[in-house]
C-alpha cells in the first residue's frame, strides 16, 4: 500500500499541468537608446496587442509556450506608437481554419498611410504539416511567399520544428527551426535558430529559453551582428505575467550604422 502512495506521489510531481486558453493580450512599453559618435538620444514607444482562438489553445507546461503548428481559427490585432503619436501603425487580421483548408488576410496601415495587404491559403496535410502560399501587396509592388513548417514529435511532450520560406523571385530564403523538451527536474528547454538569406545580405539569431518550472523563465539570444539580448518572465499566475528584456548591438538604417541598447517592459494576460 505504502509502495502505491509512493509510485503514485512520484506520477503526481511529474505530471505536465496543461492549461486552456483562447484569449492572449499583451501590453508592453520600450526604450531605445540610440548613439552615433557624440550623439546620443532616446525614443520611446508602447506596443498593444491581441490574438482571439476559436477554441482552445493547451499550454505543454510553461504557461507560454503551444504546439509548433497552429490549425485553429483564430483573429488578431496589434497597434504601435512611438512618442505619443509621431509615428503609429496598426494590423489587424485572421485566420480560418475549414477542414484542412486555411483561409487567412491581413490588413497594415502607419501614420503616413502606407499600407499593406495579405492574403493567404494553405492546406493542413496533417497535423504535423502545413504548406501556404501568402500573396502581399504594400501598394507598389505583390509579392508572393511559398512557405512550408513540419513539426517532428520526439516524444509526448518534447519536438521539433522546421520551417522554409521562398518568394516568387527565388530574392529570399527565410530558414527556422524550434527545439522544445521538458527536463527531468521538471524544469523546460526551448532553442530557436533562424536564418535569412536575400539579394543583399544573409542573417542568423539564436535564441533560447530556460524554464524553472510552468511560470518562471529566462531566454538570451545572439544574432549575426553580434547583438545579444536577454529577459525574464514570471507568471503570477495562470493568467498574468510579466516580462523584462534588454537588448544591445549595432543597428543599421539607410547605411548608417549606430549603437543602440533597447529596454521592455511587458505585461501579458491569457484566458
């Protein structure tokens, strides 16, 4: 009997507390320090934004973290302001899943009422793959994104996934891939490694995150131009959490390259 009660307490530390969600929404506000020789000045901006499911979307143990390939119908919106109102931008969008068959569209517009719009169709060839073809117009030139993500489960709860995006004119080749595995210390590991490759440039960023337990996390990450960056997040509980990230490296606008280190703050609830 005693032997039960103890396999049993075993099954019970271990078991993965999976939790339901349909509504995400995040609030957060950033600083950038900008430096060019004896120049130096700050921007600041708050960023709002906002994703509905259809039905519901199961954590695999960190609170913040769901499977590689979404297949549920879902609508979203963001919206970014930089300094009370010198520059702002919007998108709103969705996507519906019918079937196996995926219908999505987006819709961006700024200040200087640039905008942009995207239609896109794919099919879910099964649960673990789905190619799309994404068709976007920023009003003077369409360009049409062929994309493929295949998720490989390794075991109940530990994957990986890949992902290939190509444009009409062979210019771009965007490559990713996600790690996720649950320790045995009950703690979680995720690896991201993304590469683009265009007409002018080629580019990488790593970045990882390590999970104490379902609602305490810290990531770092490393890109190309030797910019690194690191965060915390903690949920207080299963609903909201918090985050905090800095980020430093080289920036390049227009040629002109600068120093920059990029404070956020955040906010995030779930239901």
């Amino acid at each position: 009997m005693k032997l039960k009660l103890l396999v049993a307490s075993m099954l019970a530390a271990t078991t993965v507390m999976a939790e339901d969600y349909q509504l995400f929404t995040d609030v957060s506000y950033q600083n950038t320090n900008f430096e060019f020789g004896p120049v130096e000045t700050d921007m600041n901006a708050v960023a709002l934004s906002g994703q509905y499911f259809f039905s519901d979307k199961t954590s695999l143990g960190p609170l913040n973290e769901f499977e590689y390939i979404n297949s549920t119908s879902n609508v979203f919106g963001n919206y970014f302001n930089v300094e009370n109102g010198d520059f702002y931008s919007g998108t709103v969008g969705g996507e519906l899943f019918v079937n196996s068959f995926l219908v999505g569209a987006s819709y961006s517009d700024d200040e200087d009422g640039d905008d942009v719009s995207a239609v896109k169709l794919g099919y879910l060839i099964s649960d673990d793959l789905l190619v799309d073809v994404e068709v976007i117009d920023n009003g003077f030139d369409t360009v049409s994104y062929f994309s493929a993500a295949y998720n490989y489960q390794l075991n109940k709860s530990d994957y990986i996934g890949f992902s290939m995006t190509v444009d009409d004119e062979g210019e771009q080749t965007m490559l990713s891939s996600k790690y996720f595995t649950a320790l045995s210390n009950g703690g979680y590991l995720t690896a991201s490694l993304a590469y683009m490759d265009n007409e002018f440039d080629d580019a990488w960023a790593l970045e990882s995150s390590y999970y104490f337990n379902e609602m305490t996390s810290v990531s770092a990450g490393v890109t190309t131009e030797d910019e690194y960056s690191v965060g915390v997040r903690h949920f207080f509980n299963k609903n909201v959490s918090a985050n905090i990230g800095y980020q430093s490296g080289t920036a390049d606008i227009f040629g002109i390259e600068f120093d920059q280190e990029v404070l956020t703050l955040g906010v995030s609830a779930q239901f």
